[in-house]
C-alpha cells in the first residue's frame, strides 16, 4: 500500500512538471510574431553600428518602429539581401526590449512577396 502512496505521487509530481513544461512551450510560441517592413543595414543605411547588422523598419500609423535582428545563423545568412539596398521583408521570430531598443531573434526571415 504505501508502495502504491508513492507511486501515486511521483505520478502527480511528474503530470504537474509536464503541465508546466507544456505552459511554458505554450508561452514561449505565443511570443512569436511575423513582421513586415523594410530590412536595411544598420552600418550602411542607418549608419547606427560599426557592424553589418540587419533592421526591419515598421509603421504604426506615423510612428516608425525600428526592430534590430539579432545576430544567429538565419540572420547571418540574410543578411546579404538587405545590406547594400533596402527591400521589403518579412520575418518571424521573438522580440524583446534590450537596452531600450527593440530586438528580433528570427526563426525565419526572406524577402516580401
């Protein structure tokens, strides 16, 4: 019986951490967003960083939006696409505020159709 107790509750502590793994994987897909402006150099045409750097420009009525992607592998290989002239793109990905600034950590990223 007691074997039973404790089997018993190790199933329910494992049921509850699978329960909060499964929010929090629900959580962090719900902070995904797709976005689509204008990608441009931060170095060439913003003229903001030292470094190549893609940027996803956005309007919000007459407010622009300046989302930085962050820099990974998916980023690095876009790159070339927007650094010597802007074009329109859409991306997916994360955003988050980093020293004031916005930043998108991209999934995906490839020019607008």
């Amino acid at each position: 019986m007691k074997t039973m107790k404790s089997l018993t509750a190790v199933l329910c502590a494992l049921a509850l951490l699978g329960g909060v793994s499964v929010a929090r994987a629900t959580a962090e897909a719900d902070d995904a967003k797709t976005i689509t402006g204008e990608g441009k150099c931060a170095k060439y045409d913003l003229k903001e960083t030292d470094a190549c750097q893609t940027v996803i420009q956005i309007k919000e009525g007459d407010k622009t939006i300046t989302y930085y992607v962050a820099d990974n592998d998916v980023a690095k290989a876009f790159h070339k696409q927007v650094c010597q002239k802007p074009a329109k793109v859409t991306a997916t990905g994360t955003a988050k505020t980093v020293n004031g600034k916005q930043q998108l950590t991209v999934t995906k990223i490839e020019l607008a159709k």
